[in-house]
C-alpha cells in the first residue's frame, strides 16, 4: 500500500544518524516486501531488534485439512464452533481453521482473552471483526478496532490482541473471521494509479484507511523484562511455529515512516457499485493476495432495469471456489437454505451454484438489499480444516432440490 504515512521522531534524512536524548543511536530497522524491491518502512529503536535470549519450538492452530470430496457445496455454521468461556480464548491460539488452501487459510475464533505477543511470518493478515472490539497493539502503534473492521496486519508486524467489549456489555467479546494469506494483501491494482494513489474509481480512498497515530512505547518494569513472542513461520514441511524470548519488551519503537504499517478499514466505507442490471462480484472487491480476492457485499440500491432480476444469475466458478461470510442484514439470494448470521457458504469450482428456489421471483422489483457479507474467491481448490468439517449443515448440498421453507 504506497500511502506514506510518518509517526513519532525520525530523522531528516534516511539511514543517517538518530540520537536518543542521552546521546546514543537510536536502532534503525527496514521492514520491507519483495526484498527492496516494494513497499517498505523504516523503524527507530530504543534496543537491538534482532536480540534474543531464547528459542523454543511452538505448535500454531492445527492447520491440517482435508479435501472437499465428493465434490459439495457446503454450508457451514461458524456461530456453532464456540459454546464455552470466551474469556479463556484468545485471537491468535484460539482460532479455528475452516477452509484452507496453499494460498490462503480462513478461520473463525470467539474470544475475550488478551491474545500473546504474536508475529505471523508466513504472511500478511486481514481480519474481519463480525461483532465486539479490540485494542490490536503492534510494533508500530495501536490500533482500535470495532465491529465492521478489516484490520490489515503486514507480514511479520509483532502485535498482540487486547479485546475491550462491544460498546454495550463491556465484557462481550470478539468475534473474528481471519483471513491469513501466503503472500501480502492490498488495494486491487485497477483501483491504483501507477503511483500507488487510489483512482476516483476506487470504493474507497485513503482517508478511509486508519492507520496509528503515534508509537507505542511500552514502559515502566515491563519494557526491561524478558519477553516471549510466538512466530509463525514457514519450514521445509509446512507451516510451524517458534517461541522466542526478547531481552526486553519489542514495543521500543521511538518513531516510524514509509508506506507499510498496519491499518483498519470499516466495511461502512465500502461505496457500492450498482447497475441497471446485476453486476458481478468483481465490482465488491476489497482486497486481493496472491490467487485470493476479498470482496464485500454491502447494503445497497439495487438494479434499476424495469426488468431486472436483482438477486444473482447462476454461475460455475470454472476458476475458482467461491467463499461467503454472511455477518449481516438478510441474504435474498440464500433464502430457504438455512444459512443466517454466522454462516459460511462453500461453492467450489465445478459446481454451478446461484440463488435458492423461489428467491428470484421474490427479488423481482426489489429496491434494496439490507445484507452484508464477507466474501472470498480462490484460484486453487479449498480445502475443509477442523473447524469447518466440525460445523457443517449436511443438508446444505441438496436445498435446490429439496427447497427449505
């Protein structure tokens, strides 16, 4: 994302000379992509960053899936996946795979508990708050996030997750759909000038992308005591994890520029594209990873043809498989298949899928769609983790058939 953004003490000029109060020099670090060759940021420290005094093995998540065969649409009650205390579960050990591919892993978590220090090396994180807030503190500043929140996490930006409730019931908690990619998330190139501006075009613009105002220094006995953060990285067989121990607390950073940092986007920002007939789900897109899209499907005005069809034509994702997070309003096109709020739709490439009986005549001379929903298209066939293959409706694959009242 080229959106400079400049926070705390830096020097004039880069890599030249940074002194703390007393004297000494302040640690620069260059937090990079595509090895100097992309977006980058440089980062002040009051300490070495790359000190450690210990390493352990850490096992993440289970992050094991099996194959999507028979070949299935699915249906998949996320809200199912947790019953018992939120308290006892964190944002990053409590997350429960659902659906996952070489590409891209999607999981769903409930939690109140403040989360580990926690730095995911394998790729960058876009995380969609369905309901609660959170303090999401990093390395390079706080962020506060709410319900409708995608908060965008660079790879290896170590944070951690501090849940401060819905607003209403203080000890309410977070509920998360995490997207977690093999490769960095951002703005869609067609929504970008050459320069990295987001075009008039574009749903949304810089001014919708809030990002931390200051750094984060943490202080006091805390900031000279030994520090455990877990790192999930990539091996030779896979995905694995790592328990490191800093000499002292990480959040050290005096100061920081450049055009990568964590941000929160709110879906209220998203500005819908409509047409006089149904537009395709290319005009919702959000975000785009590396063979993964992002889209959201907001509450809008809808087709405007007197003879207009609003809800979706059928369609085969001959190149992909098609993900749908319903965390909102009222899905038309889903009606009688028994998916609601929380629920995950699968509809995988070689299927051809589109609206439950009796919705298309329902929608005929629909104004408006109160919905909301958080969608995900792969290019490489998903598939189910131990959290998806724990909550899936067995009914879901025969409802054309056999229409649900």
């Amino acid at each position: 994302m080229a959106y400079y953004r400049r926070c705390g003490a830096v020097p004039p000029k880069r890599h030249t000379q940074h002194r703390r109060p007393d004297g000494g020099l302040y640690y620069e670090e260059l937090v990079g992509e595509e090895g100097f060759s992309s977006d980058s940021s440089l980062l002040y420290h009051a300490r070495v960053p790359s000190a450690i005094v210990d390493a352990t093995p850490w096992e993440p998540p289970d992050v094991a899936t099996t194959e999507n065969r028979p070949l299935l649409p699915r249906h998949l009650a996320l809200h199912d996946l947790f019953d018992g205390d939120a308290k006892r579960v964190d944002v990053v050990s409590g997350r429960r795979l659902v659906l996952g591919n070489a590409d891209v892993r999607i999981s769903y978590v409930v939690a109140s508990g403040s989360s580990p220090l926690y730095r995911n090396a394998v790729g960058d994180e876009c995380v969609y708050l369905e309901s609660g807030a959170a303090t999401v503190e990093t390395v390079f500043g706080t962020l506060e996030a709410v319900a409708g929140d995608y908060v965008l996490l660079p790879r290896s930006t170590t944070h951690r997750w501090l849940p401060t409730g819905d607003g209403v019931d203080s000890s309410g908690p977070v509920r998360a759909y995490v997207i977690e990619a093999n490769s960095h998330i951002a703005p869609p190139e067609r929504y970008l000038s050459r320069f990295g501006q987001l075009l008039e075009h574009a749903p949304y613009c810089e001014r919708d992308l809030h990002g931390p105002d200051g750094p984060l220094l943490v202080d006091g006995p805390e900031a000279g005591q030994e520090t455990e953060v877990l790192v999930k990285h990539r091996s030779g067989r896979g995905i694995t994890g790592t328990r490191y121990v800093y000499p002292a607390h990480p959040f050290d950073v005096v100061g920081w520029d450049g055009c990568l940092y964590p941000y929160t986007f709110n879906v209220a920002d998203f500005e819908p594209i409509t047409g006089r007939v149904h537009q395709p789900p290319p005009v919702h897109q959000v975000f785009a990873g590396r063979n993964f899209v992002i889209c959201n499907f907001v509450p809008r005005k809808v087709d405007y043809h007197p003879l207009s069809v609003p809800v979706p034509y059928y369609h085969s994702n001959v190149d992909s498989d098609e993900v749908m997070f319903y965390c909102g309003g009222n899905y038309e096109a889903r009606k009688g298949s028994g998916i609601g709020q929380g629920s995950v739709s699968l509809h995988p490439g070689g299927h051809s899928h589109g609206p439950q009986p009796g919705a298309m005549e329902r929608s005929l001379g629909a104004e408006y769609f109160d919905e909301l929903a958080v969608m995900v298209d792969t290019f490489a066939p998903l598939e189910l983790g131990e959290g998806g293959r724990a909550c899936e409706d067995p009914d879901y694959a025969w409802t054309w058939a056999n229409a649900r009242g």
